[in-house]
C-alpha cells in the first residue's frame, strides 16, 4: 500500500482542517519544512494541496509546490484545478500527478481530455458526504452519487482516485472502510483519505487491499509514527 504524507497549504501556511471547514484551521507552518520532515523519514511520494485555490480565493501555492517538488521526490497534487490551463501548469510547477475534484462535475470534458492527454498521471478526487460528491473546496454537495462517478471517471480511462469521507476528514475517528472498499468496486484503483489515525486503520486498508492511503492530522499529531508506518506498508512504483 502507497503511503501519501499530505501538506494541505492554505495562505502559504500548512493546515489540517476539521471536517474541511475553511474555519476549523490548525497550523502547521511552513509547507516545505513539513515536506522535508516527511522526505527525512522515508516518504516516497507526497500529496500537496492548494486549499486556497480549492477555496476560490487568491493562491501563491506554486511558489511552495516549486519548492517542495525540489526536494526530489514525486508530488501528487490537487485543489483548484477548473481548467486543462490550470492542470497543465501544475504539472509545469513539478506536480507528478493531478488530482481533479470538482471540474470533474462541473466540466467532465476537461476530465475526459486530461485522462486522454496525460493517463495515469490523472487522479480523480472523489469527495463524499451521505454518498453525495462535495465540490468547491468541499463547501457544496453536489447532486451526484460518488459511486456512480467513480464508474464515469473509470470508464473515461482514470486509473486511480483518491476517496474522501468529509465528515471523517481530520477528526482522527477511524476510516470508513465499507465505503473505501465498495468504491474500489468501481474498478479505480483507490487512495483512501479521512479518518485515518493509527496502525490499525492502515492494516484494515491493507487488508481490503486498498492501493494507498493518506495521512494528515494523524502524522502531525504523532498519533500515527510515519517512519514506521512507511517501513511497514509503503511501495511506489510508477513510470
């Protein structure tokens, strides 16, 4: 199982939000400082967001994207992708891989090209509450059933997803394992996200044999202790 240290960046700031809440911020400090600490530890891959951009508000998020793909290992990377433009740049920034979340309801022609031009490199980002998709920064449900998207982005050639249980995002209760599993039902190769908070949780995951797993809060708490949790599951191979 791929492990995916995460390095939310909000206001040039690494955060972990409660439940997504742009009100509920616990700061972490500077972005890069957090990616070298994980690097140091053995992480092969990281998973950076652009909360600010996610949010729709003003961003300076590839200035730490820059600095944080300079450290040499691969980046995953999302938040406030609208446009091929804009996903294109990301890449041009030092991203490896692109999560898109909501131009994938809102615009599934971009998803469609991006699978097309850049195939596994795009991930789809599946944002759930009540079984409902969760767009612009989590702050909308939109009136879409996420496991039926999840068969729409496989079908357009998307290979992986990354699956989040909002109401479990960064409050350290435990992943929703049924909902992970069944989503990886759809064909996708799924990268679980929220509510992981320990060893246990990951072994679950691993059992089910869910592809990867991120880790936020409980990385940053210490409740989780990335060396060992990275000598016990962790892999990457990609092209």
């Amino acid at each position: 199982m791929i492990l995916y240290p995460a390095i939310d960046i909000l206001e040039g700031r690494a955060v972990r939000l409660l439940h997504g809440k742009r009100s509920e911020v616990t700061d972490y400090g500077d972005p890069v400082d957090c990616a070298k600490r994980w690097v140091d530890m053995g992480a092969k891959i990281l998973h950076v967001v652009d909360l600010s951009g996610a949010f729709g508000e003003k961003s300076t998020f590839h200035r730490s994207l820059e600095r944080i793909a300079a450290l040499g290992v691969p980046v995953q990377s999302g938040g406030g992708l609208r446009s091929m433009e804009a996903i294109v740049h990301r890449f041009r920034m030092g991203a490896d891989r692109v999560v898109l979340g909501t131009v994938c309801v809102e615009q599934p022609e971009v998803l469609k090209e991006a699978a097309e031009t850049f195939g596994s490199k795009i991930v789809a980002g599946i944002d759930a509450k009540g079984g409902k998709l969760a767009v612009r920064g989590w702050t909308e449900i939109a009136e879409k059933d996420a496991f039926d998207f999840g068969c729409e982005a496989r079908a357009l050639g998307v290979t992986d997803a990354v699956f989040t249980d909002i109401g479990r995002d960064g409050a350290l209760t435990g992943v929703n394992l049924e909902d992970t599993v069944k989503m990886g039902e759809t064909g996708l190769n799924i990268i679980a996200s929220g509510g992981v908070s320990s060893i246990s949780d990951l072994r679950a995951l691993a059992e089910k044999g869910v592809y990867g797993a991120i880790l936020g809060r409980s990385i940053y708490t210490g409740a989780i202790d990335l060396a060992a949790a990275l000598k016990e599951f962790s892999w990457y191979e990609r092209e």
